[in-house]
C-alpha cells in the first residue's frame, strides 16, 4: 500500500497556498486600475476595442493633448513645490516637536501627545470654511506658501506621532556618550539624533508626500486659479472638459503617477522599518 501524506504536512501547505493566493488576488486588484489607465492612454479614440486588449498601434498623441491642452506639466510642478516644501517643513518640524515627547514622559507631554493623536482624526474638510476665509483676508489664497502652511498644519500631527513612536525605540545610551563628548542642544539634536530617523523620515516622506500629492478638496479652494492648480485638482478639470477623450484623461492620470512612483521605489526600503521601528521594544 502506498503511504498516505501525513495530516500535518497537509494542513502546512494548504494554510500557505490560501494565504498565497489571497495575497496575489489582491495585487491583481490593485493593479487592474493601473492597467486599465496603461492601455487606455496608448488608444486613439476611434479604437473601439476591449479596454482589457492592449492596442495594436500604440496612441503617443494622447500624452501629447493632456500635457497642451490639460497644462498637466504646469500642475506637476505647482503639486512639486507644495510638496517638497510641505514635506520638508513636516520633517523637520515634526521632529523636533516630536524628541520631548520621546524622552520626556511627564503628564503634560503625554497630554499633548493624546492631543496631537486627536488632531489626527479631525476631519479637514471640517475647518474648511473658516481656514478659507482666515487665507483669504491674509492674501495667501492661490499661493504656494499659503497650501504650504494649510498642508503642513494637517500633516504634522502624524508626523508627530511616527517621530515620537521611533524616537522611543532609540537607545538613551548613545545621546549620553554624546553628551559627555560635548555634544549640546541642537548640536546633539542634528548630528546624534537626526541621522538615526532615516528609516522614519523615509516613511513620513512617503505618507505627507502622497497625502499632499494627491489633496484635492484643500487644494481646489486654495488655489483657485487655472496657473496655480496642483494636479489632483488639474485632472478634475481636463477630465470634466475632455470627457469625451477618455484616452488623453488615461494619459494625464498617468502623469500625476510617475512622480510618486519614482519617490516610493526610491525609498520602499526604509518604509516598512519606519513604520514599525518604534514598536519593536
């Protein structure tokens, strides 16, 4: 008689085979937008074929009619300056809010950290009115310091909480032998501290740069103009006026990804260590 496998061994394969095919169905989730978009900016619009069929002449103009007619490239560089200087400031600001509350666990600094965690869950659209009419009578409507600072208020307070969360995993022992060196103040802050945040930088990066990359509802009051627009709120318009071009939409969608994409692929290796580095102790 020919040995049966054994119930054990069975049970560990099929457990993982679930779990792998799980996992590779909700890849193909994600992805199938993103393919959609691929071969629909690469049709003409008198292809007529399935949007799930790849074209057989590839459509170039479509790129060509979102970047002229759309002013994408102007909008991705109006979404670059607000993102670079929003993510720039909640670097910096967030870490250094965020060193106190790390190594000083007292009443106040644990209430202030319950606080900026509530600051998290307010809704933004929820200060929208009174934020547009303070921006307003301060002349910083459709300028890109005014959505920097709107940004930069809403972005903070995660920031905050990342920095906090992984500055708690960092040994104490090192700022010590740095103290006795000499090392003071911002001077310990800058060269002890800041270069061991890389892996949550990174993370604080990707989160702010992605959240700010893609706001639309802030970004369509503040900058209201058609030269200040950012990109979210730039595709929303070219779609509404080309809704008949879904080929040249395709293509200006397409656009506003590469930007983040490259960011991501750039720093996807610090960015799980950074999320999860200040919980492993």
């Amino acid at each position: 008689m020919s040995a049966q496998p054994a119930p054990s061994q069975a049970g560990g394969w099929l457990p993982r085979l679930a779990i792998g095919a799980g996992v590779l169905a909700a890849v193909m989730l994600q992805l199938l937008p993103f393919y959609i978009t691929l071969t629909t900016s690469v049709k003409a619009r008198s292809d007529l074929s399935s949007q799930w069929l790849p074209p057989v002449d590839w459509y170039w103009q479509n790129f060509a009619t979102a970047i002229e007619d759309g002013g994408i490239l102007r909008a991705i560089g109006n979404s670059a300056i607000v993102t670079v200087g929003t993510t720039l400031l909640v670097c910096v600001l967030g870490a250094l809010a965020a060193y106190p509350l790390a190594r000083r666990s007292t009443v106040g600094n644990r209430l202030v950290l319950a606080g900026v965690i509530g600051l998290i869950m307010v809704p933004p659209l929820s200060i929208l009115v009174p934020l547009y009419s303070m921006m307003s009578k301060l002349g910083l409507v459709n300028t890109h310091i005014g959505t920097i600072l709107v940004m930069t208020a809403l972005q903070l307070p995660l920031a905050i909480f990342l920095y906090a969360a992984f500055m708690r995993g960092l040994p104490v022992e090192i700022e010590e032998a740095a103290s006795v060196d000499g090392a003071r103040g911002l001077q310990l802050l800058f060269r002890v501290v800041f270069p061991m945040l890389k892996p949550v930088t990174a993370t604080v990066i990707i989160l702010t740069g992605v959240a700010v990359w893609n706001e639309y509802a802030m970004s369509v009051y503040l900058m209201r103009s058609p030269e200040m627009r950012t990109i979210a709120p730039a595709i929303s318009s070219f779609f509404a006026s080309s809704s008949s071009d879904l080929g040249a939409a395709a293509a200006a969608s397409l656009l506003s990804v590469l930007p983040v994409l490259v960011v991501y692929l750039v720093l996807q290796r610090y960015f799980i260590k950074g999320m999860v580095a200040g919980y492993e102790k």
